[in-house]
C-alpha cells in the first residue's frame, strides 16, 4: 500500500485536532508516515518552528493556515 502524502496530510490536519496536536509537538515522527517532497516537509516544518514560544494552539493554527495556502486549493 502506497504511504499517505501531502493532501492527506493537510485533510487529517484540518479535521483531526489530535493529529494536529501530535504534529505540532513532534513534527519529525508525525512526517514519518507520510510520503512528502523535501520541499514539503520543509514547509511544514518551517511552520511549525516559525512562532517559537507561542502555545501550541497558536502554532497548531499557524500551520493549518500554511497548509491551507500552500496545498488545500
């Protein structure tokens, strides 16, 4: 079976606030599973990294407007 990529990623992270949580805290084991250009898992992980000491709702919100400008149109 093909691994999940990068549509399937920004869905689940759109829709499932666990996963979004999880991929906040520990982007690199999150990515694992997902079969992503280096370019993409760039961009996320610049995402996640960008607000630093801001909580993680925050953060978890950054990145899902990331995800929704850069992939989900």
């Amino acid at each position: 079976m093909e691994r999940p990529g990068i549509r399937d990623l920004v869905g689940r992270a759109m829709i499932d606030k666990e996963f979004l949580a999880e991929l906040v805290r520990d982007p690199a084991a999150m990515l694992a599973d997902y079969d992503l250009s280096a370019e993409e898992r760039s961009a996320i992980m610049q995402a996640v990294g960008r607000t630093g000491t801001v909580p993680d709702r925050e953060r978890a919100r950054a990145l899902q407007n990331v995800m929704m400008k850069r992939w989900a149109t």
